[in-house]
C-alpha cells in the first residue's frame, strides 16, 4: 500500500469523525437522544471525559495523563506507519494500523480543543470531585468551558440491540436487567476496535511473507586449502 492511501484512509475516517461530533455536539442537549430510521439505532449524545466507550479514569489529572498518552501514540502512530509502508508491510495491516491511527487522531482533536472552542461542557465539580453535566445547545465560543488538553470526547453511536432481565437463577445478575450493546462511542472508537480485531484474526496473514525470510547457511568443511589445492 502506497503512502498515499493509507493518508486516504486516515482523512476519511477523521472527517466523518469530526463533522458528525461537530454536528452533536451543536445540535443535541446532553444526553438528548432519537431513534435513526425507526431502528434500534439511536443517536444518543453524551460527553466523554476518559477513555473509549465511556471508561473514566480519575479526574481532571487522570485525563491529562489520557490526552498525553493520545498526543505520543499519535506521534508514535506517524513514525510506525511511514515505517511499515517503507518495509512494504501487508497492505492489510497497513490498512488496519492507518484505523487504529485515525482513531487516536479523531478522539486526540476532541480532548485537546473542543475544551477550547465551545461554551458548555462536562466539567468536574471540586465538590463533587466527579464531572457534572450542563443545560442547553453548545456554541461555538472563544471563551471555552475549559483549557487545551481538558476537552471531552463526544460520543453518539448507540446499539441498544437487545434488552431484556436475567432470569432469577442467573449467579450475580439474577433479576437484573441487561442490554446489549450498552456503550455508548463513536466513529473514532470503532475505527480502532476494527483495526485491532482485524489485526488479531487476520495476523497469520498479514505476517505469513514476512516469516519465510530465512538468513543463508554456511557449510562447514575440515578440508585444508592450500594454494596446491585451489590450482588443481
């Protein structure tokens, strides 16, 4: 796969991301939410302050620590990329790793400027020590709901597919309701989930041209060579 391409694959994914997040993001309350199509599709808008799908991790320094982590894969991300394209990697796993990429760099753009570039935003409250939400559209605005680095991920994508209660005799969950799939993510967060299963199921190939390489042997003699012997 030429560089090219897989900037392709990169731009695609990050714009679709980006103006989708945009449009929630100024259009839906928080946690406001409406069935696509008649389907059990909904978008449903909420505010993310950890990692993927939803998972939290500490507070305000906790997602420093993430948005840090985001901005070296990224950098790593560039480095490893250019590196499998010079190597001629697969072109599948180049396809996949430019995933896992676009999606670091989607979630990376959100926790580091939307903090910066609208009014309102899940902030944490020093009572609380927990993050609270907010009442009303986001607008754009130059006086942002937080600093570079302490934006929220905007997530929308919801499948509650199916929902029911487990039975009674369920160990734990018995008498519990239960849906599935219950995280609520985005178009950046299933761009990495795909790059990464793929990679896991398809690995034998994507990696089988590369494991036929073998160095040259070497024949070992107890034969004397001597300049007699090279002239017969």
């Amino acid at each position: 796969m030429k560089r090219r391409h897989a900037v392709l694959i990169i731009f695609l994914i990050v714009l679709a991301d980006q103006v989708l997040k945009l449009w929630i993001k100024t259009h839906y309350q928080l946690n406001e939410h409406h069935n696509v199509l008649g389907s059990g599709f909904q978008l449903y808008f909420v505010e993310n302050p950890g990692m993927a799908y939803g998972w939290k991790f500490g507070g305000n320094w906790g997602k420093m620590a993430l948005t840090v982590f985001r901005m070296a894969a990224v950098v790593f991300g560039t480095w490893y990329l250019g590196k499998i394209i010079k190597e001629k990697y697969h072109r599948g796993f180049i396809a996949c790793a430019a995933l896992v990429y676009a999606g670091a760099l989607g979630n990376l753009i959100d926790s580091s400027f939307y903090g910066m570039i609208f009014d309102k935003g899940m902030t944490v409250d020093p009572l609380l020590k927990d993050y609270v939400g907010y009442s009303g559209l986001a607008v754009f605005s130059s006086k942002g709901y937080a600093g570079f680095l302490h934006g929220n991920v905007v997530d929308m994508l919801y499948f509650p597919v199916i929902k029911g209660t487990f039975p009674s005799w369920v160990p734990v969950w018995g008498g519990e309701d239960f849906e599935f799939f219950r995280p609520i993510f985005n178009i950046a967060d299933a761009s990495i989930t795909s790059g990464v299963i793929s990679i896991l199921v398809f690995q034998k190939r994507f990696f089988k041209h590369r494991d036929k390489t073998e160095p040259n042997s070497t024949v070992e003699t107890n034969a004397v060579v001597s300049d007699e012997s090279q002239v017969s």
